[in-house]
C-alpha cells in the first residue's frame, strides 16, 4: 500500500484511480529562490503545490507511493487520518512526477509529464 516509512500503517487501502498525498508544505508565508520572505497574502497567480504520495489504488498506473507529484491545491478533498492530514484526488489530476527511480538514466530530468 505505501512506502518505506510511517505511512505503512495507515488504517485505511486506496480505491480505484485514487491517490493519497501528503502536502510538502503549509500553506502560509514562503521563501523565494533567493530567500524572499512572500507572505501568505501576497497575490500570485494560480500555484501548483508539491506533494508525496502515501498510498494509491489499484488502478493507479504512473505513480507509486514515495513518489513526488505536483498539483492544483485549489482542487483538493482534504482527509485527516491518525491527525495528520492529507490531500485525496484521481490518479488524471496529477499534473507532473519527480521520482527517485527515474533519476539514473543519464539525460532524465527527474519529471514527466
């Protein structure tokens, strides 16, 4: 069901094309690239988030859990298990993975789209 940490005894198995995430960050105040302090009121266009997958289900074919995806925090179902909360969506919301296991070929950026 999910990968080599403590999300392996999560009380709960995906269905279907689902795919359970655990955002990266709060949202809130950010850091730019140079060390920005943004605060969460600043106005920027529509952001996507990344987050780590948990667990997926059965007919989930492009990630797997441990993996990094990102996504439209604005289309979200938000779950909290064992008070810890997460981000529940289809497998076909995914806009991008960057996977560990795609990182050995020699001219992989690490992402697909």
């Amino acid at each position: 069901m999910s990968a080599n940490t403590h999300h392996d005894k999560l009380p709960i198995r995906m269905l279907h094309d689902r795919v359970l995430v655990r955002q990266d960050t709060a949202e809130g105040e950010r850091r730019s690239g140079g060390g920005i302090l943004i605060p969460a009121t600043a106005a920027v266009g529509r952001r996507l988030a990344w987050a780590e997958v948990v667990a997926v289900g059965q007919n989930v074919r492009a990630v797997e859990p441990g993996d990094r995806v990102l996504f439209d925090p604005e289309d979200r179902a938000e779950v909290e298990v064992r008070g810890v909360p997460y981000v529940l969506m289809r497998e076909r919301d995914l806009h991008a993975v960057a996977a560990d296991r795609f990182e050995g070929s020699e001219d992989s950026t690490g992402l697909y789209l």
